[in-house]
C-alpha cells in the first residue's frame, strides 16, 4: 500500500474523494495537503486541484509511567479491604453469588461467581469494568504503591479474549486477502489492547486506534 498519492479534480472536496479511493484509507487514517487550489483569475479557478494524501504517522506509544512493585505488606492489606467491600456487597446484591481473591505476581486478583449474575458483568462488560475500578479505589486507598486489581466474573475476561483474538483472526485474513480497511465497532481500552498484540505477530497487516473514547475503535490495514 502506498505511503502517500498525489490526486486531482474539479474541486478540492472531488480530489480528496479521488485520493482516499486510489490510497484505499478512511479520512481518518491520513493526512490531507492541499498543494493547488490558485483562486486569483477566472482561469485558475477553472484549474484542477490538487492534493496530497498521505498516511498517518503511527501513535506514538506512551511510556509507562514508572512505579514501584507493591509490598507484600501493601498487597495483604488491600485484600483485606477488598474482602471487606466484597462480603458486604455480596450480601446485598444476592446469598447466591460467591467471590475470591488471591494474590498472584504482585497482583490481586478477583473473581465472582454465582447464579444469574450477568448484571455484574453488563453490555461488553461495561459493569464488571465499573466494579473493577471501584475495587481498585478500595485496594489503593492509603496505599503508596499501586496496588493492580483484576476481576474476573463467571470468567468473562477469559471468554472474551478467545472471542476477540477469533474476531481479529478473521479479518485480518480478509484483509489479507483483499486488501481492504476493515474498520471494528468501538472497544474498550483492554479490548483494543488484546486485538493490538494478536495481530502484532502477524507480518501481513497493522493496526491502529482511530476516534473519541468511548467510540474509539481499531482499523486493520495491509502492509
């Protein structure tokens, strides 16, 4: 796929539509010059426009910010605190519902299970990540290190890497295939996060996150 076309037309708008079609790219994925649009006669306002369309350069990445690994003395005394939220609000949400939490590579890890539970779990798991986030207030609060959480309900999260990694396998074999841009609904962060280092193996196609959080959405490209 080329980097960038120089494309032409009537008006400025037909030279821009003509060089998306030719670079195969949404608008999003390139950045547009205008290199002729002369308006000082009759005669150049007659003149074909002419643009440049060029691809993006890649987001850059951003550095992790430096922390500090969590004690095991701050870990023990998260749980604590998570495990007294988590006992309160099992009772009150239903005696059906059972959860754990275990201390595993310095991290705390939490997990819900039960009957008829997928209230915590939520349209693409929009609640268990609201829940997640209030369990990571908990275990930090006070706290002068990070304490990393991760929740887990009726396995959720391990369902829905296998269905996302199948879902990035597939398009990147059409995309492949054909050669077009293929554009997928708006994920979450961590969704996009798990399609991102699938396809990061595979030497045929890039990927990229283009849009507004929380429309922010993932286009798979040919190399």
């Amino acid at each position: 796929m080329a980097k960038s076309i120089i494309s032409e037309g009537k008006t400025t708008s037909e030279a821009i539509e003509k060089g998306l079609k030719i670079i195969g790219l949404p608008k999003e994925l390139v950045e547009i010059k205008v290199l002729e649009e002369n308006k000082k006669s009759f005669f150049d306002i007659l003149a074909p426009k002419i643009v440049k369309v060029e691809l993006k350069e890649k987001e850059a990445k951003k550095p992790e910010e430096f922390e500090i690994e969590a004690t095991e003395e701050e870990l023990n005394e998260a749980k604590n605190k998570v495990d007294i939220f988590l006992n309160e609000f099992v009772k009150n949400f239903s005696n059906k519902v059972e959860y754990t939490t275990e201390i595993k590579d310095k991290c705390l890890y939490v997990s819900l299970n039960g009957d008829n539970i997928g209230n915590l779990i939520g349209y693409r798991g929009e609640a268990l990540y609201a829940l997640e986030n209030i369990l990571k207030a908990i275990a930090n609060k006070n706290c002068e290190n990070r304490i990393i959480v991760r929740l887990d309900v009726e396995r959720y999260k391990e369902k829905r890497i296998k269905t996302l990694q199948e879902l990035a396998s597939k398009k990147a074999k059409i995309v492949e295939k054909t050669g077009k841009v293929i554009t997928l609904e708006p994920m979450q962060a961590y969704e996009r996060k798990i399609i991102h280092s699938f396809l990061q193996e595979n030497p045929n196609v890039e990927t990229r996150s283009i849009g507004q959080e929380p429309r922010r959405r993932i286009v798979i490209t040919k190399k």
